[in-house]
C-alpha cells in the first residue's frame, strides 16, 4: 500500500484510495499543523495504476522543491518527497507505492489500522464475532449472528466495544451502484466427508470445477458434518432449498458441549484452512451461511462415508 513517512516526526501514513491533506480536521486523512497549510491542502488518490498528487491550497505543494502546478495531476514515484505549503516545512517521503487495499480504519481508540486481504474476523481470532471476506463477485462481505450484509465504503464494522470504518480499495466509479449489488451466491462446490466409526477422525475433500482439493482431518470437520448431515436431513424430509440445514446456536452449542464464541472459531478456522488450500486468485467459497440464531452448511451437493450413522448420499438422496 502507499505509504508516506514524515521525515521529521517519524510519522507513518498509509494512503487511502483518495487521501486528503489539510489543516481542517473533519475533512482531512492526514491534518497538517504547519500554518502555511490550507484547510483541504492536496489530495493524493490511486488513478488504477499509479499514484497521483493534485494540489488545491493557497500556498502551493512541492515535490522534491519544485512546485506542483494546482489543480492538475502530478504523477508520484517512489522516494519523492513532499512539502505542503513550505519548502523550508516538514518534508514527507513516499516510501511505498504499491497499490491501495481495503481497509479498517478504527474509530474506537487505540485500535490499529487493518489491511483486508482475504479473510479477516473482528475483534480478533479468539472472538471472532464479525467476519469479513471476499465474495466471488469482488465485493467485500460483513457476516455477523443477524446475517450478510455488502459492506460499502464508509461502513462502520465491528462490536459495541471496538468500531472500525471499512474503507474500500475500488475507484469512484466502480462503487457507485454497490447498493443495487444482490449478495453474493455461492460457488456450485461437491463436498465429501469421510468420517471413522467412532467419529473422532473426519476427513473432507471438495470438488470445484475440475479441482479437487483434499482437507485431511481436522478437529473442527467434525462441526461441519453436523451441519452437513442436518442440510441432507432436511432434503430427504422434502424441505424447501431455503429452509434445508437450519440450526439454532443454541442447539448446535449443546449438541457439540461447546459455546457459540467457540463454534465461531472452529468456522472461522475452516475458512483460513480453505485460504491455504485455494489458488490465491481464487474467491473464497463460503461454508456456513447465516440468519438471526441460525447457521447451516451452504452446499447440498454432499457425500458422507463412514461414521456411526448410515452412509449418506445427496445425489442418491435426489434419486429417492
């Protein structure tokens, strides 16, 4: 990400998609203190390929001591440094020009800045109670116990304790009509559980498009097939798609003798275990889906072997 280092203070500023200098506090990124600095000074904003400086002040901005033209577009390279209002003022170096990512911007004090990659869980892992991802139409998706909402740029995310604001890596004009973007739907995934008599070792592998891709064993399939079993349940009971799978927490908590913060880490882990395992331009396929109290496997293309109970099939199941 971009990132401005102020050579005589130390101080470090990553850079928003469009980030702004000044003096005025309410309408500044970065607030400025030197008095030769306008109110809304300069802008520094990602164009989709590099970044460029346009100056606005009184005073004029400089870029290694030669003055910016105002208003037009100044291309920035790597080094360069930087002086708002006074050639002579405090000098700011940019020492990274890599392109912008999403971000979390706290509001609650004394939080720190999150760069969003793929997957991330506020406020933290050991209380994963919010969790940010990817959808595979590009857009960044907030999932909490009321459900999935598209995240737009200024959301503010998080718990009552600890508030960040999302703000969004994607130019202008990409975000325009986000609103009228439906969430985003699953990818068409096969999923097989191949599970021990006594049901203490489970072992997963999903299919998805011509890839296969082998989970070996892991303490939290065991979550994941109960989830899958209630969803293959409900399909031979001729429940409707949309009603299929649905748990209530608290029933899901007594079934498995643990609490809801800990299912929700034993999710979230599967998930970092699916980002291990996918191509890294991959989206990230979404296991559990999510209503008020209520949480079920989001795949009905299921095939379960083994186990304590009898051998499960959905497409035998489709056949029946």
């Amino acid at each position: 990400m971009g990132k401005l280092i102020n050579k005589a203070t130390d101080e470090q500023v990553t850079l928003l998609i469009q980030h702004i200098f000044g003096r005025h506090p309410s309408s500044s990124h970065t607030v400025l203190i030197n008095a030769d600095a306008s109110r809304m000074h300069a802008t520094i904003f990602w164009d989709g390929e590099e970044w460029l400086l346009q100056d606005s002040s009184s005073n004029g901005t400089f870029v290694n001591g030669q003055l910016v033209l105002k208003g037009s577009k100044h291309r920035l390279h790597k080094g360069d440094l930087i002086c708002f209002g006074n050639i002579h003022g405090d000098n700011w170096c940019l020492d990274d020009i890599s392109p912008p990512k999403s971000l979390l911007v706290p509001v609650t004090p004394g939080l720190k800045t999150i760069e969003l990659e793929s997957l991330a869980v506020l406020p933290d892992e050991e209380n994963p109670e919010v969790t940010l991802y990817m959808s595979p139409n590009g857009h960044w998706v907030c999932e909490s116990s009321v459900g999935i909402s598209v995240l737009k740029s200024g959301d503010l995310v998080g718990t009552n304790e600890q508030t960040w604001r999302f703000i969004e890596a994607r130019a202008t004009e990409e975000t325009q009509h986000l609103e009228a973007i439906e969430l985003p739907s699953s990818h068409p995934l096969g999923i097989f559980f191949d599970v021990s008599q006594n049901e203490e070792h489970v072992s997963m592998k999903f299919r998805m498009g011509d890839a296969e891709y082998d989970l070996g064993q892991r303490n939290h399939h065991y979550l994941l097939l109960l989830l899958a079993r209630k969803r293959l349940e409900d399909k031979t009971a001729g429940v409707s798609e949309a009603e299929q799978g649905w748990i209530d927490k608290e029933d899901l908590s007594r079934m498995l003798g643990q609490s809801e913060n800990h299912i929700n880490i034993q999710v979230y882990r599967f998930r970092k275990q699916l980002v291990s395992v996918l191509p890294k331009a991959m989206a990230l396929p979404q296991p559990i889906e999510r209503r008020t109290r209520e949480m079920r496997f989001a795949y009905c293309d299921i095939e379960i072997i083994g186990g304590s109970r009898i051998t499960v099939n959905s497409e035998d199941q489709a056949k029946a």
